[in-house]
C-alpha cells in the first residue's frame, strides 16, 4: 500500500538530482485535474499568465514537502517536468499485443520487436552505438527511460513515434512540453524501478541533431490582391494591428490570439474586403514564432487554428463603410 512518506521520499529524492517535480494522481500517470489556458480564472498563481504542471514544476524541498503532505496532493505520484529539469528521456515502449507491429518501414528483417530494437537500428543508421550508460529507469509495462542531460543552447520538443521528426515506432521522447513519471511511483500494472543510477550521459550531439525539427516553411505565397491599391486605410491598419499582435503573444496565448485574431481579419474576409490567401499569409508569418518558440505548437496547429478561425470570422462579415452622397 502506497503511503505518504512513500511518495514524499520519491518526490524529494528527484529533487535531490537536480529535477523538477510536480504532483501526479495517486496511482496514476496523469497529473491532478487543473483548469486550461481557455478557462483560466486569471487570478492567484495564474494573475499574470497562465501557470500548468510544467510551470508549477518545483525544485525545492520545503514546496516538496508540504504539496505532499497535504490533504489534495498526500500519496500523489510524482511527475518529472523534462524540459525545466534540463533533461531529454528516451521512452522505449514495448509492443501492445502480438498484432501490434511497426508500420513505418523499419521492420526491415532485423528482428524489430519494440522500441529499444528500433532505437539500437535508428543510432546504427546514424553510425553510433546506443549511449545505454545512462539514468535508465523501467516501466511498470516492461519499457525502459533513458535520461540524458540537454544540449545548452537548444530547446528540444516532445516527439511521438514516427511522427514529424520523431525516432520510430515505439519510441518516443519527452523534453520541452513534456514529463514522465518518476522512479518509484507506483500505478495499477507496477511500480518505475530505477535500474542504472548513474548521473545522466549528456545527449550526444548526433542525437540532437537527429531530434532538431527542421525549420518552418516558408509562408504560402499570397495571390496577387486585386485592387489591393485601393484598399480602405482602416484594412491596411487592422491587418498590421492583429499581426502585430500576434507576433507578440505569449506562449500561454498562443492559440486564443491567434485565434482571435483570424476571427477579426476573416471579418474582413466575409465581407469581400480581404482576400482570404492574403489573410492566411500574414497570419502565418506573424505566428512562425509559435513553432519554433517554447510551446508545443506544430505547423498543423497554427494553420488549423488560422483557418477556423477565418472560417468563424467570415460568419459574420464586416461590410464596407459606405460613403456618403454626393
């Protein structure tokens, strides 16, 4: 039976290597239900911008203490903020049934069974070995955690599989955007066992490279806008103001401002002021920053986001201002 002292031990001794913590729901490997950036309240810890678990993540023991002793979070499991903890961990899943095979092509012959085959083929394509002399922690479902040490100067994303510019199926990794759960913490298939305490190997430059998405692509080239010459002055100014404003939100913000703000220029949209092209590239030029910024936001996301958002604009369309008689 999982106990107080259990959990407050697991908790401070991550934070005794460096990491930060934050609380999981007891027997669980999902943090404690908070409110998200849509229905934030804006007030206490929240007053300035909007504060999730990564944000929350805690370094010191005296906070360790009494979140853990207390009535809300007593025999919580412990959660590991990757990205504020300096740390990338490899995730080495294992298979989920016999059915459960690779689909991205690596299966190539070689005896591909889950994510550490995959992970061992990925680092010989790349002309290494696996660097395994690392924190390795097992999972309750016989997967594995290798925990590296970050590369200075580079803020490394969550990947998922094959997806984007991720390692392969059944390997995933946790940085920036992304935690996992801590040696100790126990769940209903098992407990994470530490199994090689060492310190943590820095992640080998061929890995970080491997692990970098690329670049964001260019903005579509917008057709050329007829009568753009003659365009209101308060078109021109209201494309420049919610570009701008765009460009400046925060990460927490990202996605209400951008949103917001495809919403008043699809305004102009429906209303035949604003070719909708023209709308879109400015919009997307403004938010690249989004992408490679710190936040989890993908290239899909933010033209998702730009095109609901014209799209619930152009409902209610703001016509031109008419002119008085002559």
């Amino acid at each position: 039976m999982t106990t107080t002292a259990d959990m407050l031990a697991v908790a401070l001794d991550a934070v005794a290597r460096g990491w930060k913590v934050f609380p999981l729901r007891p027997n669980s490997k999902k943090p404690p239900a908070l409110h998200g950036e849509r229905d934030c309240p804006r007030t206490g810890i929240c007053a300035t911008d909007h504060q999730g678990w990564e944000q929350r993540a805690m370094g010191d023991p005296d906070r360790v203490r009494w979140f853990w002793t207390s009535r809300r979070f007593c025999g919580c499991n412990v959660g590991i903020a990757t990205g504020p903890s300096g740390l990338v961990v490899v995730d080495l899943d294992m298979p989920k049934s016999p059915a459960d095979r690779p689909k991205d092509g690596l299966n190539r012959g070689e005896g591909i069974r889950d994510g550490a085959d995959v992970f061992t083929a990925v680092c010989a394509d790349l002309g290494h070995q696996v660097p395994w002399e690392t924190t390795t922690v097992r999972t309750p479902t016989g997967g594995t955690h290798l925990y590296y040490a970050a590369p200075q100067g580079v803020e490394l994303r969550n990947t998922e599989g094959s997806s984007g510019h991720g390692l392969g199926w059944k390997v995933d990794t946790r940085a920036w955007g992304g935690y996992v759960v801590a040696p100790g913490s126990i769940t209903p298939a098992g407990t994470y066992r530490l199994i090689e305490d060492r310190a943590p190997l820095p992640l080998p430059s061929w890995l970080t490279a491997r692990l970098t998405p690329p670049p964001p692509p260019a903005p579509r080239t917008a057709a050329p806008a007829t009568g753009s010459d003659r365009r209101p002055a308060y078109v021109a100014a209201a494309i420049q103001g919610e570009c701008d404003r765009v460009a400046a939100a925060r990460p927490s913000q990202h996605t209400r401002t951008l949103f917001s703000a495809s919403g008043n220029l699809g305004q102009l949209v429906g209303g035949g002021l604003l070719p909708p092209v023209e709308a879109e590239t400015a919009l997307y030029a403004a938010a690249a920053h989004m992408i490679t910024g710190p936040c989890a936001c993908t290239d899909h996301e933010i033209r998702r986001t730009i095109t609901n958002g014209l799209r619930a604009g152009a409902a209610h369309p703001r016509t031109p201002a008419k002119r008085g008689a002559a």
